[in-house]
C-alpha cells in the first residue's frame, strides 16, 4: 500500500506513534473526566453506590473499547487508516462515554430538582440558575461528542478538529 505525505499521510497512517500516543492521552482524559462527573453524581446523591453502577460500568466500558482501540493502534500496518482500524470499537466508545454523561447529568438535576422541592424554605425557582448550567455544560459536551461521533462513522476526517474541541471544552 502506498503511503502518503502530507495532511492526507498523517491522517491515513494510524500506526504512526503521534496518532497511538494522541490516542491513549485522549481516552485516559476523557476517563478521567467521566470519573469526575461519576463522582459528582455520587456526592450530590450523598454517597449512594447504586446511583451510580450504570456510569461505572460503562466507563470500563469505555477504558476496554478505548485502550483496545489504542492497542489495535500499535499492530495496525503503514497507511491504516482509524476508520479501518478502530471499526466498531471506537462507535462503542463514543456512544458508552455520551451515556455516562448524559446519565450522570439526568442524576444530578434530579437530586437537586427533587431536593429543592422538598425544603419548604427554598422556592424551586431559586435553583434553577444551578440546574440550567449542568444541563447546559452536558449539552455543550454532549453536542461536540455527537458531532464527533457523526463525524467518525460517516468516515470523515473532520473528526480531528471536532476532537480537539472536546480536549479542550467543558466535560
């Protein structure tokens, strides 16, 4: 197989130790932001463990597809590109890391909708400000995921700045 120079050389050759380093950064943060609102999900729900099994289990979810994904990364030949690589691993990742969040988030206004609803001295209006900017903050990420994700199963390249975005947002 012919290898490219270039921006198209860069983006098809996945085996090139830029791409595998990039790629085992970007799931260990992305983990660690999911850890991070997993947590915030336990504290907010005053340390219930069943609250939050679901966002434990699809992070490994997400540490087994993401890491398998990297791994795969090291053995794929010269001129591979991701989509040929990652297949359907990297889709699991990116729909397992969405449902952490979108779920984690849902969790976290519950409690503070059901907790502001059950103190007689706290009208339920005075938090909604609070409740407004996880939901927003989750759909600013979750929006630059989806983006992501369309981009990644639709084979494009424009993954890679959409990908960026993310390093860089809100988790």
């Amino acid at each position: 197989m012919k290898v490219r120079f270039g921006f198209e050389g860069y983006y098809n050759n996945v085996a090139h130790l830029l791409h595998i380093a990039k790629t085992g950064i970007y799931i260990t943060q992305i983990l660690i932001g999911d850890a991070l609102v997993t947590w915030r999900c336990w504290v907010v729900h005053r340390g219930n463990y069943h609250v939050i099994i679901f966002p434990v289990l699809t992070s490994a979810g997400c540490a087994a597809t993401g890491y398998f994904t990297t791994w795969n990364m090291t053995n794929a030949t010269p001129g591979l590109t991701i989509f040929e690589a990652g297949g359907p691993w990297i889709t699991a990742y990116f729909v397992l890391t969405m449902a952490t969040n979108l779920y984690c988030t849902s969790m976290i206004v519950l409690r503070i909708w059901t907790a502001s609803r059950s103190v007689p001295t706290h009208h339920p209006s005075t938090l909604r400000p609070v409740i407004f900017a996880v939901v927003e903050s989750a759909g600013l990420y979750s929006s630059a995921l989806l983006g992501l994700l369309i981009a990644y199963v639709t084979n494009s390249n424009g993954q890679y700045p959409v990908g960026k975005s993310r390093q860089y947002g809100a988790a």
